[in-house]
C-alpha cells in the first residue's frame, strides 16, 4: 500500500466495568458491559468495519471488551495487547499508532478514558454532520469513533483525520 492509501481508526472504548476488584487493571467487565460490547460488535459489522489490525490494551475489561465484540465480526483480525495503552497519554496512543506497519489499512484501538476521548478529539480536524458535536458531549463505554484518513501511520498526528462516525450504545 503506499503512504497515501486511506486508512481508518477505528476506537472503541471498553465496555462498562465493575469496580469493586483488587486493582484497576484487573477490573473484569459488569453485567451492562456484557451486554453492551456485542452491540458494538454488531454495530461495526452493520456498517462494514473489518480491521485488519486490533491493539488491545491489556486491562481485563478491554480484554473482556474485545473478546465479545470479536464474536460479532465476519473475521478475526490480528490481535496486539499492547501494554502501553493502559494509562495512555495522548502522545503515547499516537506513538503506538505511529509504529503501525504501512500494510494495515484499517487499526481498531480498544482502550480507556480519558484516551479515546482525547484521541479521536485530537485526530479530528473535521468531521461529517453532528459527529464531532455528540463527541464533544463524552465518550461513553463501548463507544465507536471512526477516523479516516491519507497517508502513513507515521503521520499520524492532531487534526489529521475526519471523525466519519460515533456511536454509543446508549446514545
């Protein structure tokens, strides 16, 4: 592929967690997160999203997240569980992204607040009708933001994309 193929971001907020677990990164998902991942997963394979890459963080929740979303896609993409995107700042999730081999068209993140949020806000340089507004209003769990964009993983960085979809399983 070269550097000014298209290519899409995919972020998925894990699913909603329990919080009454020994530490955060071990937070297994709650009985709402169970139900509302695969409702993700059903809205990625409605609209046709088939990555060819997932970087997972290594939470249990994300874990948990991406296992019940994967069920629902037409095809299991290569999977990463990465360990720098728990805790994430925003310059560490575009570093992970710009270390994306230029062969992927199509990366689904699933990672944490206040990350995607930041993130797709970052990322977002413009954006179809109101999506950029309801982002504007949070980034709830199993949330979905879409970001296209041309060019190398490598150039990555603020405002390069267009927020092309955001959904919410509660929204």
């Amino acid at each position: 592929m070269s550097a000014g193929t298209p290519r899409s971001i995919i972020l998925l907020r894990h699913a909603k967690a329990d919080w009454a677990q020994d530490s955060d990164h071990e937070r297994p998902l709650a009985e709402r997160g169970r139900a509302d991942a695969p409702a993700a997963g059903d809205y990625l394979a409605a609209r046709g999203i088939d990555p060819d890459l997932t970087l997972c963080s290594s939470a249990q929740r994300t874990r948990e997240t991406w296992k019940l979303v994967v069920g629902r896609l037409p095809r299991r993409p290569r999977t990463v569980y990465e360990e720098r995107l728990y805790e994430a700042s925003l310059g560490e999730l575009i570093e992970v992204l710009n270390e994306v081999s230029d062969d992927v068209s199509t990366v689904l993140v699933v990672g944490h607040n206040p990350g995607m949020h930041g993130l797709a806000d970052a990322l977002a340089g413009s954006a179809e009708g109101d999506a950029l507004s309801r982002l504007s209003r949070g980034f709830p769990t199993s949330g979905v933001a879409v970001v296209e964009f041309a060019g190398s993983w490598k150039s990555v960085e603020h405002g390069v994309g267009r927020l092309t979809e955001f959904w919410a399983p509660h929204r």
